[in-house]
C-alpha cells in the first residue's frame, strides 16, 4: 500500500524562532539603515526604497506566503486524512470478513473431519458385508456343486439299475409266459448277476422294501438259480417258491429305485431352486454393496479435497488476516503521528502569523512612521545620532545573538561598532537573502513531498 511522504518538519514553513531572528534582523536593518548626514535634501521617492519600506513589502510578502503554505498544508492533509480513513475501512472490513471466513471454514473442516471418519467407517462396514455375502454365495455354490455332483451320480447308478433290472423283468416275463420253458444259461446267469449287484448295492433302499422271507428268496436264487427254472422239476424245487416270485421281487425293486429316482430328481429341482433364490438375492446384496462402496468413495474423495482445500483456505486467510492487522497497526499509528504533526505545523504556522502580523502592526502605525520619518528626514540628521543608531544596533544584535545561541550574529554586533553602516547593512542583507533562499529551499522541499505524495496514491 502506498505510504505517504509527509516528514515530521513542517513541510517548508518556517518555525517561530527563524522568523523572530528575521525580524530581529530587519529591526536591526531598519535602526541601522538609516542615510548618511551627507543626504541634506529629503527625496520622496527615495522614502519608498528606504529600509523600512522594504521590510513591511517583505513582511506582507511573507504573510501571503505563510497562508498560502496553509492551504496548501491543508490541501494535503485533506488528503492524507482521506487516504487514513479510507484504508482504516477497508482493511477493518477485511479484518471482520478474514474473522467471519476463519470461523466458517473451521466449522467447516470439523464437519468435513467428521464426515471422513464416519464415510471410511461405513465403507469398511460395507467391504465386511459384501465379503460375507460373497463367502455365503461361495460356500452355497460349492453345497450345490458337490449336491450336483452326487445327484448326478445317483441318478447314473439308479437309471443303470433299473436298466438292468428292467432287462432281467423282461427275460423273466418272456420265461413265464411261455409257461416255464427252460431259459439259456447266459440268461439265467445274467437275471442272478443282477439281482446279487442290486442287492448288495441298494441295499438301504431294499431294506424297506424287501420282506425277510423275500430277501431269502432272491439271497437263494443268486446262489442257485438254475433249480428255478429246471425242465424237469427236482425234489428240492417242489418245496421252493415259483419261479414267478423272483418275476415278482424284480419288478418291486425296479419300482422302488423308480420312485427313489423320481424323488431324488424332485429334490434335485428344489435344491437348484433354493439355490438359485439364494443367488439371486446374494447377488443382489453384492450388488448393492459395491454400489454402496463405490458411491460412497466417491464421496469420501470429494470430502477428503475439501477438507484439504478448506485447510488450506484458512492458512491463506490467517496470513491476510495477519498481514492486514499489521497494515492498519501501521496505519493507525501513522495517521496518528501525522494528526500531531499537523496539530503543531498548525500552531507553529499560527505563531509565525501572528508574529509578521504584529512586526506589521508596529511597523505601520503612526508612531514607528513618525519616529522612521524622524529618522530619515534631514533635518534631524546629525552624527552623533548616526552613532545612536550604530549602538542601538549592535545592542539589538546582540540580544538576538544571545537569544537564539547565534555566533554569526553576535559577529555582525561586533562589526556595527567598528564598521561603517554600508558595510553593516550589506552584511545584514546578506544575512536576510540568505535566510530568504532558505525559505525557497523549504518551499522547492516541500513541493517535492506533495510531488512524492501524489506519485505514491496513484501507485
């Protein structure tokens, strides 16, 4: 921010104290100034350029100065005044607004905090939930591969069987209907192979089925089954059951592997069901539970990078906010210190206004014209007052030399007593001219702080 170039002097007006050693001086100049008594004829348009007359065109010279350095003092620091109370605003807005930002985006980052733990929490939740469907799912598929498997084998062993004895029935029913006609060997043999395989393998199957006396029955054809079906009939077939018994167990156990095959493939269906109702709906939980994980990463994502853009945020905010704090510390004590170097300039100025004022008052009444009219009228001029005059200047002088601490002063006291008054007139015209470029220095100075301080608002 632009920082204004006004410096604790009083910006190129005078102080109170150069202006009394001015008008110490030009008092000197006028009781020293005198004519020599050589001058014996009064000029009056001399009288216009005599030392006193260009003290009162100095003095007003100098009081139109002095106001027109107040205004322009004034002009300034209406500007600078400006500029204190503009940038007080600002940065005491931008203050309030970095404190009201700080405290939103802290609640923020604690929402956001929250929010990330509970979103990480809900999607572990969730990967557990969807690795025990997925495990539940697995394990059903494998009871159901296994239930497949051996359904499957069941089904193969049961329709072999009933194959067989579906064979054996029919070579049997051919033997009974050709009213006991004796069967080929290799038939015989093929209907008992049967039998003993059925029995031995099925046995839990025929032990509901099957009759004890029965069992012993088919248990004694296996062993024997050519005394069944003999042409002739031997003594131990005449007590033995018909060979239309064996017909008869034969065809009971082909029923009964049939329903046990139709049952079987009947569960097989309702376990397929069950199984597929059971993927279905775990599938269906996966499903969602992916969706789940999948939305809600998502959303822990866009959380997580506001959270770190809010933290970042608010770094950013608290180093403006720091930055402006010190600005407008710097700002308040710099408008401060140029209210009170305003407050004295004004007072000095005031002291130096009423100084010329008064040197004005005095050198333009009626008795300083008459007394300077007495001074400068020939007639009254004598030599021992032209040595009156030297004393009265060199006693004024010295007075202003011991006030103000002023060597150079004192020096010029001392050469009005020895000196001629041209000599010592020169020397306080010097003096003044001196004091005069001084003052334009003062003024060129402070044109250059106003150019400055134009220069740095615009920037």
């Amino acid at each position: 921010p632009p920082r204004p170039f006004i410096e604790g002097r009083s910006s190129g007006i005078l102080d109170c104290c150069r202006v009394m050693v001015r008008l110490a001086l030009l008092t000197a100049l006028v009781v020293a100034g005198a004519p020599r008594a050589s001058a014996l004829t009064f000029d009056a348009v001399a009288a216009k350029n005599r030392p006193v007359s260009k003290v009162i065109t100095l003095l007003k010279d100098m009081s139109k100065q002095l106001e027109k350095e107040a205004e322009e003092d004034e002009e300034i620091y209406d500007k600078m005044a400006c500029w204190c109370e503009t940038n007080d605003k600002e940065k005491t807005k931008s203050i309030a607004d970095a404190e009201a930002r700080i405290e939103d985006l802290t609640s923020k980052i604690e929402e956001y905090t929250a929010l990330s733990a509970q979103l990480s929490t809900e999607i572990k939740n969730h990967e557990k939930e969807l690795a025990k469907n997925q495990e539940a799912l697995d394990k059903a598929t494998a009871i159901r591969e296994k239930q497949l498997a051996e359904f499957n084998e069941e089904e193969k062993d049961l329709l072999q069987s009933i194959s067989a004895l579906k064979s054996a029935v029919t070579v049997l029913g051919k033997h009974n209907g050709a009213s006991f006609l004796q069967l080929p060997q290799e038939h015989m043999t093929s209907v008992a192979s049967t039998l003993r395989r059925e029995l031995a393998q099925h046995s839990h199957l025929l032990k509901s089925t099957l009759t004890p006396s029965q069992r012993r029955l088919a248990l004694s054809f296996v062993q024997a089954p050519q005394d069944y079906f003999d042409a002739e009939p031997t003594f131990k077939q005449s007590y033995a059951p018909q060979s239309g018994e064996i017909f008869g167990i034969l065809g009971q156990m082909k029923e009964t592997f049939e329903a046990n095959l139709a049952a079987s493939q009947k569960e097989e269906q309702a376990n397929q069901k069950a199984y597929e109702d059971l993927k279905a709906a775990k599938e269906e939980e996966i499903a969602a539970g992916k969706e789940q994980i999948e939305k809600k990463t998502e959303q822990l994502a866009d959380t997580d990078e506001k959270l770190a853009q809010s933290k970042t945020d608010i770094e950013d905010t608290k180093a403006s906010l720091a930055a402006d704090e010190e600005f407008l510390m710097m700002l308040k004590e710099k408008c401060s210190m140029t209210d009170k170097e305003w407050e004295e300039r004004q007072k000095t100025r005031q002291l130096e206004m009423e100084a010329v004022s008064k040197a004005l008052a005095v050198l333009s009444g009626d008795d300083a014209h008459d007394l300077f009219t007495r001074t400068f009228n020939p007639a009254f001029v004598q030599t021992a007052q032209q040595s009156e005059r030297r004393t009265e200047a060199a006693r004024v002088l010295k007075q202003v030399a011991q006030k103000f601490n002023n060597p150079r002063i004192a020096t010029l006291a001392y050469q009005v007593k020895l000196d001629a008054f041209t000599r010592v007139k020169k020397a306080i015209d010097d003096m003044i001219a001196q004091l005069t470029a001084e003052k334009e220095a003062e003024i060129k100075h402070k044109d250059f702080c106003v150019d400055e301080f134009n220069t740095n608002q615009l920037q």
